[in-house]
C-alpha cells in the first residue's frame, strides 16, 4: 500500500501590537508567552484560520512516503 506524506509550512513575523492587539502582553514577551497564546486562542490550526495566517508566505507539498 502506498503512502503518500504531506507538508505544509507557514512562515510570518507578527509583532507584539499584533499579537496583543488589545495590549494586554505581558512586559518583556518572550518566545513562551507566543507559545501560551497560541495555546489559549485553540491551538495553531485554529490560529492559523483565524488569524488568517495561511495569506502568509506558505509553502505545501506531496511526496510519496516509503519506510
């Protein structure tokens, strides 16, 4: 049977007004504290929609899988 591997990669810089468009970041916003947002706004799929994240430079494709 074969298989068939997906990928898909997004790539943005977004900045601390835009991930905290509502101000609320936190002093000094590290690399954990993105993580810990995108975590309370559902996960990254869910970010990626609602953010709109996937107008960003994007890249997929299809290969075929063998092991």
């Amino acid at each position: 049977m074969k298989k068939f591997k997906i990928s898909y990669e997004v790539e943005t810089v977004l900045d601390e007004k835009t991930l905290w468009p509502d101000g609320a970041m936190p002093d000094n916003p590290t690399v954990e504290d993105v993580v810990q947002l995108i975590k309370k706004h559902g996960g990254i799929y869910r970010v990626l929609d609602d953010w709109n994240l996937h107008q960003c430079d994007s890249d997929w494709s299809v290969t075929e899988y063998s092991r």
